[in-house]
C-alpha cells in the first residue's frame, strides 16, 4: 500500500512539474512575442497605421476613420503588446493579464485565418518590418500562441513572479512611460531603428538589383478554344489540332519568384516627364531628396529651412529635388505659399512612406548611397551637411564643400 502511494505521488509530482514547465514555456514564449511585436510597432508607429489602413481598405471601408484615429489606433496597439508582454513575463496582475492575452489571441487568429484564406493584404505587420511573414505563417503563429495563451490563462497563480509584489505598479508605470516616449519620438522625429530598405547606409541601386541564378517569376497560359459550338481551356501541353477555333488566352502568375527590397522606386521629373532615376542614382555627386507623399497634408512650417538648404545645394552644386505623389494643383499650392524654386518630381506615394516616415522628410544621397535622414522637425543645417561630406571633394567642381 506504502509502495503505490509512493509512486502515485511520484507520478503526481513529475505531472506537476512538467505541467509547471509547460506553463513557464508558454508564458515566456507570449512575453518574448508580444514584447517584440510591440516594440517594433512602437518603433515605426506610422507604419503600423500605414497597415491598419491597408486593412480598412482591404474591407472596403478606405474613408472609414480619419488618419489621426488610426494613428491613435497604431500606437494603443503598439502600447497594450508591449505592456501586455512584460506583465506577462514579470507575473503583474496575473489573472488580467492572461485574460487579456487570451482575448487578444481568440481575437487575432481568426482574423489571420481570414487573411490566409482572402490573401487581401501580403503581410499582416504583426512585426512591422522587422520580421515579414506570409498569412499563412502568421496564422500557425497565432495558432502557437493561442494554445499557449489557454495554458496559461487555465491556471494564471501558477506563474512564479520575478519582482516583488510591492514593485508591480512602479513596473507598469515605468512600462507604459517607456512605449509611449518611444513612439512619440519616433513620431516627431523618425524611427530610431529602421528596418525598411531605405535606411541610413543602404545603396538604392543595390537593393534593386536581382541576384544572378534568382528564381524567376512563373507564367501560365491558358487557351480557350471551341468546336462544334463547344467551347474547352487547354494549355499548350495539351494543345488540340487546328480543328479548333481560337476563342481567347488568359495568362496567370503561378510563382512570384525573386523581389528585390527595392523594386519600386521611380523618379519622372515632371516639367519633361522624363524617367531621370538612373541618373540621380548614378551621380557622383551629392544629391537632396525632399520626400513629400502628399503635399497637401505636408507640415510647410520648416518651409524657410528647406529653400536655406536648396540655397545651400545651389552654392555647392549639390542636385535638389522634391519627390511627390500629389497633383499639379497641390504643388502649384505648396509652391505659392513656400516659395519654392527647387524642380519637383512624381514617385509613388507608398515608396515615398516607406522611404522616410515625414511628410515632409529629407534624404542626402550620393551615388545612390543614403548618406542623411531626416525629419522636418530636426532638418540638419549647413554644419551637419559639411560634417557628413568632411574631407571628400565635390566630384563635379574640385573644391571643398563649403
């Protein structure tokens, strides 16, 4: 009798402790990713709404919020993963915190499902740009997560705390003080870490080209041909005689193959509508971009800064363009009330928000080479430019920058 309660609670005891570790496995896999995800939201708060909008037009609903509720949307999200991840890894307020965390899963996979299912949208941004995931993978995540999440909320007391109690509330205000600061410096002036293919550093003409031996994308034809009033597709494995008439083709992609980082950036200057991206890229020179998607929402209080530094680029024969997608009219408007003399040109208004997360934000380059970035809150002045161009002389003119 002895012997069988002693291995009845063996047996108990080895179930409590893989149970144990299978509740701290989980709880810290929910911690790591939902710290993660927030910060990286948190970092790029304009690319998280850039996503929320893609999802609201995806459902039909494009006009749905006004940009600074969506805004306001990014960034709560951003806020409430990354609190959320280290309530969950510290043990605060454990009975809320798994209650949250589950709802927040049972909210998201079936969402993710949607996603993978519809395919409206190529990336959730569930990492914002550190981390791109199909919507399938994003899916079997979010699955992991959600088993994860019902473990955890099951038994809630059973997570062991790492601080004291007394030092929970300090913890969330500390937490929560952080995420914040982090996305309104990254709002005001631009994500301290970028991930995008545009970074400080990065070579445009690089990230678009296509490795040698790449995967290349996949066609399939299909022909729609018809004979004695009957009408069949055939592809040209089983293509028919000539019997058949002819009706119609259609042709899909059946494989995307290679997509360079970079495989949209087009520069067409618009006063001779001519395609000058080679040529901005290729300059041996230096070269300013003043990055504005839509002029009409652009921030023209640093407007006096922007024609100092077109002034300056005028003095040392630096290029000086503006890349926009907006309509004649609003740069007829932006010119009237800036002054502007510098020539402007036509990109794609989502390279332009991938590019730089100001409207609008500045780029030096030369020889297609990110050298600067900025916000329009912190445009460099001519003494920042000289120090990122110390001790080069200008290819063009033989003298020193001035």
């Amino acid at each position: 009798m002895k012997e069988r309660r002693s291995e009845g609670a063996k047996e108990q005891s080895t179930r409590h402790v893989l149970w144990s570790l299978t509740n701290l496995l989980c709880r810290l896999l929910l911690a790591v990713v939902f710290i993660f995800s927030g910060f990286v939201k948190a970092v790029d708060p304009k690319g998280t709404q850039y996503k929320l909008q893609d999802y609201l037009t995806a459902w039909g609903l494009p006009d749905l919020l006004p940009d600074w509720a969506t805004l306001t949307a990014a960034t709560t999200m951003a806020a409430a993963e990354f609190c959320l991840g280290i309530f969950m890894l510290f043990a605060i307020r454990r009975r809320l915190t798994t209650r949250l965390v589950l709802a927040f899963m049972v909210v998201m996979t079936p969402l993710t499902l949607w996603l993978a299912i519809t395919n409206p949208i190529s990336d959730c941004g569930c990492f914002g740009d550190a981390v791109t995931l199909t919507n399938w993978q994003t899916f079997l995540k979010n699955v992991i997560l959600l088993a994860a999440a019902v473990i955890v909320a099951r038994n809630p007391l059973r997570m062991k705390r790492f601080i004291p109690k007394g030092l929970q509330w300090g913890i969330i205000h500390v937490t929560l003080l952080f995420i914040l600061a982090m996305a309104a410096y990254s709002l005001y002036y631009l994500p301290p870490l970028d991930f995008r293919p545009y970074h400080v550093g990065a070579d445009i003409r690089k990230g678009m080209e296509i490795p040698p031996g790449a995967p290349q994308p996949q066609f399939e034809t299909t022909f729609i041909l018809e004979k004695d009033g009957i009408q069949k597709e055939f592809t040209l494995d089983n293509y028919p005689d000539s019997t058949w008439t002819f009706v119609d083709s259609k042709t899909i992609q059946t494989a995307e193959g290679y997509v360079p980082p970079i495989h949209d950036f087009s520069v067409v200057e618009r006063n001779t509508e001519q395609d000058i991206t080679d040529s901005l890229l290729n300059d041996k020179g230096y070269t300013f971009l003043l990055v504005a998607p839509y002029l009409e929402k652009a921030d023209d209080a640093c407007f006096g800064e922007i024609n100092q530094l077109y002034d300056y680029a005028q003095d040392n024969g630096f290029g000086f363009y503006a890349l926009t997608a907006s309509d004649d009219k609003a740069v007829s408007h932006w010119t009237d009330i800036t002054g502007a003399d510098y020539p402007f040109c036509t990109t794609d208004a989502t390279t332009l928000k991938t590019i730089v997360r100001s409207n609008p934000g500045l780029l030096l380059l030369r020889q297609g080479v990110i050298l600067g970035k900025w916000s329009h809150h912190n445009l460099p002045d001519t003494t920042q430019i000289g120090q990122i161009a110390r001790n080069r002389l200008h290819p063009v003119h033989k003298k020193p920058i001035k």
